[in-house]
C-alpha cells in the first residue's frame, strides 16, 4: 500500500501548505510502509505537523491549481457537493470529506454521485437522513 500522503504524483503531507510535486520519489511512495514511514514528510496523527492541518477549512482552504481548479462548472446531483467559482475557474467541494476535491476526483462525482462509497460517512448530512 502507498504513503497515505501519496496523490495523484504529488506529496500531501500536512507538514506543508500545500501539495508538493517536486518531493515525490516513486520508490518510496509507493513503497511498502516501513519505507515510507521512514520520510522526512511523513507523520502519524497525533505528531508534529498535524496541528497545522485545519480539517474545517473547507471552501475556505487556498486551492492548488494543478489539482483543484476546474475549466469548466462540473454539476453533480450529490447533495453533498458544491461548486463555486474561484478566479476564472471553478473549485468543487465535498461536506462529507470537508475539503476541495481534486479534478480527479469531481469526474467520479460528476459520472457516480449514486454510488458514492461516501455515503457511509455522511453522519448528520443530507445523506444520512
């Protein structure tokens, strides 16, 4: 299994601002744990770097243009996200996961808003109701 921090070729470790490409070494983050435990940027909960981490910033987080910034206003049918406009482009965000959600992932909610595997954590939103 890879690095949790590991996505879509970049490294999301909570100890930077912001997603980073130029920090990922393939061997490692997609290696098996007890090599990419050992990463500088790699923390469990509960160590340093995840104080910085705001799990409520929401819509209100800066976006990553290589990952979050969408060309074009992709509408789902999932009561649990929400698309806003954001400097000549669209950002699209998600209550169940309380965060923006990357490009990547806006297609599945654009093509499977049924289907979400989601739904299952949605307690006390629209969809647990």
């Amino acid at each position: 299994m890879p690095c949790p921090y590991y996505r879509n070729g970049v490294c999301m470790s909570p100890l930077h601002l912001e997603p980073r490409p130029d920090l990922v070494r393939e061997e490692v983050c997609e290696g098996p744990e007890e090599v990419y435990t050992r990463c500088r940027y790699f923390v469990r909960p509960g160590e340093r770097g995840l104080e910085a981490f705001q799990p409520s910033a929401g819509l209100e987080e800066k976006p990553y243009p290589l990952l979050h910034l969408l060309e074009r206003k992709v509408e789902s049918t999932c009561p649990e996200y929400t698309i806003r406009r954001y400097e000549g482009s669209y950002v699209a965000y998600c209550r169940v996961l309380d965060r923006l959600l990357t490009k990547y992932e806006v297609e599945n909610c654009e093509k499977y808003p049924d289907t979400c595997p989601l739904r299952k954590y949605a307690v006390g939103t629209s969809l647990s109701q």
